[in-house]
C-alpha cells in the first residue's frame, strides 16, 4: 500500500530538479567515472547466491561510495534488486534494447506492494475488449454489488464529474496514487482465476495475485468476487456479470521474510509467510511495463489484447502528475499529493516540482518495508530515454507489522540516487540517432 504521510519537509529542504542542468550538476563525477561506453562489453559476476548482476553496475556503484557504499555492503541482506534497460533507436525508429542486471533473481521473494495494479489495469482494459459486443467499454458506468463475507458495494464515486463509477476511473486513480480500493474493484471485476491464468498464458507463468489490498480477508473471502453490473447511456443494465469464485490450486509456494512479527499487539519470534500474499518477480514487473511503452519488443503472445487508445490512456496516466489531476481532485490537495508522489526512481520522497521536460512513466509500490519502482524516464529536452526498475526491503530490525520501517534514511533515497545516476550516465552517451519522444507529450487534465 502507498504510504499516506511521510515526514520530509524539513527547512532548508532543496529541490535538485529546477531544471536539467540542476539534475546533471547533483551527481558528483568522481576520478576515473565509467565511461557510458564501457557499457557494451560486460561480464556476468554473481554478487548474492545465483543472481545475475552485470559486473559495470557494480562499479557504476562504487564510484558514488557516499550513496551506495551501503547498499553494497548489505545487497544481499536488503534484498537490493534493479534493471537498467538502454534504448538506442534506430533510422526506423525501432528501438533496439539491452538490458544490465544488479542482484536480479526472481527467486528472491520480495512483498509486491502495488506494482501489481500494473498487470491489473491491463487485464481489466483487455477484458473490456473481449466484451465490447455487450456494448460496454472503459468509460460505462461499472456497479459493484456486494454478496458474500467482506464484499462492499459500490453506487457511485465523488471524484467524477457525474459521480459515476467506471473502470477508467479506477485506473486513473491507480496510476495516479495507488487508490488501494480501485484496485480490489478491478480485481473483483476480473476474478481471481482471470487475472492468474491470462498472466500464465503469457508467460509470466510465477506470478500469484492472490488477494485485494489495505482489507483484511481471509484466504476464502479473496477467492470470491463480487457482482458487477455495468449500465448504458440510458442507466439500463447492459451487461451483468455474477459473482465468481475461483476454486483453482495455486503451486505451492514457502516464501518468508522477517525475523519476527507483531500480531495482535504480540511479537511472533519468526519470520512471517508471505505463501499465500501477492508474489510478481522484477524482471516481470520490467517486461510488462516494457510491454505497454514498446509492444513491438515483445512477443504476441506475451502482449496483452488492449487498443492503441488504451495504450495512449495508459502512458498519459502512468505520466501524469497528481497536481495535475482535476478529476479525481489531487491538485486540491497538495499537501497529500505532492507532484513527485509516485516517482521513487529519480525523486525519492522529495516534494518539490518536477521538470517540465521530464517524464516519469511508472508504478510503484511499498508494504512490509519494501520499496518498488518500474519505471520509463524520458528528457523531452535532452532526448533521453531508459528504463529502470528497482526493489529493497527497507527493514533494519526485521521486525514485520511495527511500522518501523526505513524508508525515509535508506529507500528513498538510495531510489532517488540510483535514477540520478543512470539519468547523468544516459546524459553523457553519445547517441547515433535521437529518439523522437514527440509521441509521449500529453495535454494534462491541469495543462
């Protein structure tokens, strides 16, 4: 779940974004700086167990000792996971990508958060399309009834202009904030069963979302969905979907973190089971986004079956500030969203303004100490573009359910480092051909 306050406005807090040459400026370059080419030839160096990691992230990384002497010291322990995507276009415009691993092993469990909405948004805008013939598409006004233990209903959302429900609304609301309700509606639209066999059948074959957020439900209660009933123009049903039950058996799974947890105000002296929670690997989380911004780098039978117009309505929100947002009202409350609000990669936790000529698109997550980013950042000025995804468990004294997590001293800012550094690498390659990113240029609800 999205945290809801973070203490970081302090006095004398500087904002290093005012403009690019800001950006550049923050990130030290330190005697004997990798070169950005250097990156074509690497080697493999396994840092923690089996993963894969790139031997040049490495040093990318210890040449800023004041940012990740840490991180390299406790890789291992904090579970530090990234993927750093270079994009080089060529005369045709397809990009050609090449990916560089840190400590990447889908083996290593980490508590997903919110980054599953992503694969969510897309399954519920594909499964829109396989039932355009009932005459309903993202927009329709979507109902939720309520008919077993733990279901709550849904008449009407204030944070439309009419204050009708819809599913565009709820994506909105996910890729703008990370609503935790909008995503349960897109899960209960779906079904459980829906959402794990479309992943499977494209290949994410370890992925398990199991169950809603920020609810407390039992194993049962999250394999059962609500009712939907979706309305025309005329407030007539024109499509009723029951409630639906998944009864499959997921693979067995003995994922564990923490050395201990509080439940019902007691410690538990043992690491807590995540078998039954959300489970998403980075790598996957990587591709799926990869998926979205270049479909064509991906094979059809991994893509999923949503329209060009629902790709453009996925990347204007995925890039949309909250303080642009007119509709659900964040601009209202900037003091709750602050513009770089769901932009860890880059931005950290900081809370002042965002560069126009950047754009983040992206999902994020943080629960039970871990801090996730999958991110596309693009320089509509420097004529940069990169992806970059990134995990760490954010959890010194092992202890799950106490709040006492350290994502304020060590997550967000090794996130906000970490895009720094690869934005100055990005910004000192030389590029053959200069990537048209005119397509990516949205008008904002706010603009």
């Amino acid at each position: 779940m999205l945290l809801k306050v973070r203490n970081l406005l302090s006095a004398g807090f500087i904002v290093f974004l005012l403009c690019c040459c800001h950006l550049s400026a923050q990130v030290p370059k330190p005697v004997g700086l990798l070169h950005p080419d250097s990156l074509k030839s690497t080697v493999f160096a396994p840092l923690t167990d089996s993963s894969k990691t790139d031997s040049v992230l490495v040093q990318l990384l210890k040449q800023y000792p004041e940012y990740f002497d840490t991180v390299l010291k406790n890789t291992k322990r904090w579970n530090v996971q990234f993927i750093y995507t270079r994009i080089d276009k060529g005369a045709n415009g397809i990009p050609a990508l090449k990916n560089y691993y840190f400590n990447v092993n889908p083996a290593n469990y980490f508590y997903p958060a919110s980054t599953v909405k992503l694969p969510v948004c897309l399954l519920a805008l594909q499964r829109l399309n396989e039932l355009k013939q009932q005459g309903i598409d993202k927009n329709s006004t979507m109902i939720t009834e309520a008919k077993g233990d733990g279901q709550t209903r849904v008449y009407n959302d204030p944070s439309t202009p009419d204050g009708k429900p819809s599913i565009a609304q709820y994506i909105k609301k996910i890729l703008l904030v990370s609503d935790n309700d909008a995503f349960n509606r897109l899960y209960e639209f779906l079904g459980r069963k829906y959402i794990n066999e479309q992943l499977h059948q494209k290949g994410y074959t370890d992925i398990q979302i199991l169950h809603r957020l920020d609810i407390q439900l039992t194993a049962q209660q999250n394999r059962s969905t609500n009712p939907v009933n979706f309305f025309g123009p005329d407030n007539r049903i024109i499509f009723s979907q029951p409630a639906q039950y998944d009864s499959s058996i997921s693979v067995k799974r003995t994922d564990s973190l923490g050395s201990g947890y509080l439940k019902d105000g007691a410690l538990i002296n043992s690491s807590m089971d995540f078998s039954d929670k959300n489970r998403i690997s980075l790598q996957d989380l990587h591709n799926i986004l990869l998926s979205v911004v270049f479909p064509e780098k991906v094979p059809a039978s991994q893509r999923f079956n949503i329209t060009a117009d629902d790709r453009i309505f996925l990347l204007k929100y995925m890039s949309e500030l909250p303080t642009e947002s007119q509709y659900p009202p964040y601009a209202a409350d900037t003091v709750t969203y602050w513009p770089a609000y769901c932009k860890f990669l880059l931005f950290g936790s900081e809370a002042g303004a965002i560069p126009k000529n950047i754009r983040i698109f992206n999902k994020v997550g943080d629960a039970y100490g871990q801090l996730t980013d999958v991110a596309y950042i693009v320089d509509f000025d420097k004529k940069i573009e990169f992806f970059l995804s990134a995990t760490m468990y954010c959890n010194s004294d092992g202890i799950l359910n106490d709040d006492k997590y350290d994502y304020e001293n060590t997550g967000f800012p090794f996130m906000k480092h970490l895009g720094e550094v690869i934005y100055q690498l990005e910004l000192n390659r030389q590029k053959k051909i200069e990537p048209d990113l005119s397509k990516l240029m949205f008008n904002y609800d706010g603009h």
